[in-house]
C-alpha cells in the first residue's frame, strides 16, 4: 500500500475526488482514508503543517498501516533564480535546516548518528520525473521540473536573507515544512519516500500571499503527476486492495 501525504486540505481535496475510497480511520487525529486509485491501494491523508505532524502522520503510516512506500506531495517554496512559480521539485536530497547543533561544533541541520542529507528513493524519483515529463506533454503545462535538495524546517520563509543561506549552506532549491521530518521517519524505517511540490512563491517578502493564490492550481498538478506516476507504477500485489486496516 502507498502512503500519499499532504500538509493541506486543498492539496489532498483532488486525492480524495478521484481516488476510490472505502473506509477512514482517525488516529492521533489524522484521518486515514484508504481505498484505490489507479489500480493501486492507498492511504490518503492530511498531517497538518510542520515537521512533527509530518513525522506523526509517517509514523503510523509505516506502524500501523504497513505502508511500503511514501509520497508526500504540496507546495514549496522556490529558492534559486531558475526555479519559477509552477515548476515541481522533487527531492533527491531532503535536509532539516532548523537543526542546530552548531555550537557542539556539529554543521547546520546535522542529526546525530543520522545522515545531513538524506536520500529520497531513486527509483520513485525516477518515476515522478517520467511521470511529470508525461503529464507536461499531456496537458501541455509550461512547468519544469527540478530534482534537487528540498530544505525543511518549520518555518514559513520570506526573507532574502535566508534564501540565500539555505542556498549555500545545503545547495536547496526549494524549501517546505514537512519534508525532512518524512525523510528522517522513513529513513529510520527503512521505507521509501519521495516528495513532489510545486512552487507557489519564491520564498521572497510577498511568499504568504503568493501562496494562498496558487493552493488550487497547483494542487491540480501535483495531482496529476501524482495519477501519472501511479499509473506507471507497478502494482505490487492486488491482494494488497482487499488487506484489512
Ligand atoms: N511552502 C510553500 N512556500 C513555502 C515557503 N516560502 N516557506 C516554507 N514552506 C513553504
């Protein structure tokens, strides 16, 4: 079963339309909504924002639910000159920038016995990146796509100072909430991730209402390339749709 996790409602609304859906479960909180979409069983679910209800969310998503891969899919915000608002970024990299241990002499956003950066899975990267290039000349979308090292920390960005820093410090193209917090959890667990955003602002002064203009566009086509990359999956095992909660 994959787990497809959105901070938001309004990314999750178009998930939950299309997808087949049988019976939900609340825990912690989260509502756990689990039925089929394209041919493979899911479990859709919003955490909330931030890195511990991510963490949460992916805790009991690989615990409780058995889920054997992850992807967590929204909004980012761009930090690099090339990346304009629309285009997705998907993480071959994600990086907790607000963990500071620096003054133990450790480099910023190190974890302890964890990797700085860790590493989203190839193979469903590969997947996204096919799957976006088929949705592009689809819908025929202007939108690139960027694989790179999404920065996370919980913090809504819209400075120009830290933009930069985040740039040079972990070399991130895009920076979002959630992330690093699914990464270290599936990590830990040795289940694979990847996530896919779309840029809604370009983490400048005017990010916060750049963002809330583009929650319904864009949560359109990470849809899509999330159906897509569904499509082009194989289905692991179709007993798996009929598996009890
Ligand atoms: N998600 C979308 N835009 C963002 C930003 N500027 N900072 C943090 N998370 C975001």
């Amino acid at each position: 079963m994959i787990g497809i996790i959105s901070a938001l409602d309004e990314e999750l609304q178009l998930f939950l339309d299309k997808a087949d859906i049988g019976k939900s479960i609340v825990q912690s909180q989260i509502t756990f909504h689990f039925g089929t979409l394209e041919g493979h069983a899911i479990v859709l679910l919003k955490c909330g924002v931030g890195k511990v209800n991510a963490a949460i969310a992916t805790q009991l998503l690989i615990d409780r639910f058995g889920v054997d891969s992850i992807i967590f899919t929204g909004m980012a915000g761009g930090l690099v000159p090339y990346i304009k608002k629309q285009d997705i970024v998907i993480s071959n990299f994600v990086v907790q920038y607000d963990v500071d241990l620096t003054a133990f002499g450790r480099r910023p956003g190190e974890i302890p016995e964890l990797s700085r950066l860790i590493e989203a899975n190839p193979n469903l990267i590969k997947s996204a990146r096919k799957a976006f290039d088929t949705y592009k000349s689809e819908k025929s979308i202007k939108s690139n796509v960027i694989v790179g090292t999404i920065a996370c920390g919980d913090t809504f960005v819209s400075d120009s100072e830290k933009i930069q820093w985040l740039q040079t410090e972990f070399g991130a193209v895009a920076v979002e909430m959630e992330g690093g917090a699914v990464g270290q959890v599936c990590q830990m667990n040795n289940v694979p991730f990847v996530i896919i955003r779309i840029i809604s602002d370009v983490a400048s002064e005017t990010a916060a209402s750049e963002f809330i203009f583009s929650l319904e566009d864009a949560s359109k086509t990470t849809f899509g390339i999330v159906q897509q990359m569904l499509k082009q999956l194989p289905i692991k095992d179709k007993r798996e749709l009929f598996a009890k909660a």
